[in-house]
C-alpha cells in the first residue's frame, strides 16, 4: 500500500488491524501516524486509549494492552516504535508467542509499528506480519511531488521551480529539514509574492551531502583552500573525518559509476533507474562526472577506499589520512 492509499482509506473509516509503517520520510509517515490517530482516538481521550512502545518492551506487555477495552470509543492505538522484537539483532523473548497471538488480534485494537529502517525479512515477527499486517513504505517524493507539496506549503507565495531543485539540492529532500529551511525562506522573501533560486542560495544551510559536492567541485577546479574552508566547517558543525571519508567515497563511487555508464552509451534516464537516482541528482551528478575521464575518476574513488582501509586499520590516523587524500582527489583529471 501507498502512504496515498493509506491516507484514503484512512478517511473512508477502513482501518485495518495492524500496519508497518517504515522508509526515510518520516514527516509523512508522521503525519499518517496523527491522521490515524485522529480517526480512530475521540478528541480529549488520547491517552486513554493509547500505548506507545519502544526498544525492549515485553511482548506480553503488548499483548496486554491490546486487549485492554477502549474506553468510549471501539479501537485502542498500539505504536510499537523500533521494537526490538522487529528492529533488534537478535530475536526477543517471547517473540514466538507473539507471532501466534497475531493470528487472533482483537478487534477493539490497532497496532501500528514503527520502522526507521527497512524490515529485516529473517525475523520472525517480519515474516509473520507479512500476511498480517499492512505494510506501507514512507518513501521520499519525487521531483513532480516535492515541487506540488513545496508550492503548497508556502502559499499564498508562489515558489519557482529551479528554487525547489536548488533547495532539495541543498538541503536534502526530506521534508522535516525542507519545513524548516521553507519558513526561513518565507520569512527572507518579506513582501515578495515568489521565493526564488537566488533566495534559497542566500540562506539554506546546506546539507554535509551537498558540502562534499562542493568540495569535490572546489578540488577539481584546483581551489583547494575552498574545498579546506568547506571541510573545516563540516567539522565545526559537528561532522567526523570518518564520516567526510564516507561520504567522499560515496560520492565518488557514483560519479565513476555515472561516467562508466555514460561512456557505456547509457542515456541518462537508464543510469537514474539503474542506480536509484532522483532526475534532479543525477543531472547534477552526472554534470560533476563528465569533468573527469573515466581513469581519473576511478584513481579519485581507489584514493578513497584506500585512505579509508589505511584509517580504519590504524596505520594513518584520521587527520593525515582526510588531508592527504584532499591533495589527492586536486589532481584527479
């Protein structure tokens, strides 16, 4: 089920007894959550009728709060939110007896789990709510979707187009950061009836994702004291060397992939399918990589999982390691 279908049968009144909500958009998994609450708990009752679960809750714990009778109204609300017995390493005591209570859930409740990540399929209670439960996956909007939820946020101001690529760019496309980033943006365009580029380049802060572009863009231009100040802010901010690294091979590892393919003959529609990129991302991607030759990008992204390794199993420390393979990466062609 979509989180559109669910939203729609939710209003209908058709409220199934349990679902697994789960994906990297969590505002609007949020959102489905107040709205499912809102249906089902009578205004002012809430906390009666509500039981919300975390961690290493006790699975008979649950069960008993499933069966406890609502009060005025015909449905409790059981969030259970990374739940060690679906979210866990190891599988929880009393797991087991669980998985078969489900076959029986009581119709007087509505449980609704709750997944940072992607369910992990060897787990029992995984497996089990497959045929139990609804499963709706929160993924991040398209470009055409994020562009529609962005304009209508900011009405009665109009948003162009080029100002939500640039944000989702520079922020990130997940909607808890761009609600943040869209009421600055309100509050700078003052009078102005439309927020633009230029706005969006004045004030968003941009994400370590969109620093690291950056970054890359600077070294290869031969501007390395940029990509330095760049990478002294990341750290400021609260980012690790470790995690730089990680996001520099990252990103190199899609540029070379991108510059592979290209050089393949694959249009770039094929290479957004075939690596999971937004349109948006992979044109700028996609722009950055043709900078390079094939070799020059393939030596930038061995710099980087050597540097790495050589972190990672103590012959250079961390510092050393990040600002040798900036001098590195400068002299990708």
């Amino acid at each position: 089920m979509t989180y559109d279908q669910l939203f729609r049968t939710v209003k209908s009144g058709d409220i199934r007894p349990a679902y697994l909500f789960y994906g990297p958009e969590t505002y609007v998994l949020g959102t489905a959550l107040d709205t499912l609450r809102a249906k089902i708990l009578p205004e002012g009752l809430e906390a009666l009728n509500q039981n919300l679960f975390e961690g290493a809750a006790d699975a008979q714990a649950v069960m008993d709060a499933a069966e406890t009778l609502p009060l005025m109204c015909d449905r409790r609300l059981i969030v259970l939110r990374d739940w060690a017995a679906l979210a866990g390493k190891a599988e929880a005591a009393g797991v087991d007896r669980f998985v078969k209570w489900l076959d029986n859930i009581p119709d007087t409740c509505c449980l609704v789990f709750v997944l940072s990540d992607a369910p992990d399929n060897r787990k029992k209670l995984t497996q089990a709510l497959k045929a139990k439960a609804e499963w709706v996956e929160f993924t991040l909007l398209s470009d055409a979707d994020l562009y529609k939820w962005c304009a209508r946020y900011v009405k009665p101001r109009a948003i162009e187009p080029d100002a939500v690529e640039q944000l989702a760019f520079m922020a990130g496309r997940g909607l808890t950061g761009l609600v943040q980033e869209l009421d600055k943006l309100a509050a700078f365009a003052g009078d102005r009836q439309a927020i633009t580029r230029a706005d969006v380049e004045a004030i968003v802060t941009p994400s370590t994702e969109c620093t690291v572009f950056q970054m890359i863009d600077c070294l290869m231009k031969g501007d390395g004291g940029r990509a330095q100040l760049l990478l002294k802010n990341m750290l400021e901010n609260g980012e690790t060397r470790i995690g730089t690294l990680a996001m520099l091979t990252r990103q190199l590892r899609m540029l070379t992939h991108i510059r592979l393919l290209r050089a393949q003959g694959m249009t770039l529609s094929e290479i957004e399918r075939k690596l999971s990129l937004n349109h948006y991302a992979a044109t700028r991607a996609a722009q950055q990589a043709g900078r390079f030759s094939p070799e020059g990008l393939e030596r930038g992204y061995q710099a980087c999982v050597d540097t790495d390794y050589a972190v990672k199993s103590g012959r250079v420390r961390d510092v050393a390691g990040l600002d040798a393979l900036m001098i590195r990466l400068g002299e990708m062609k």
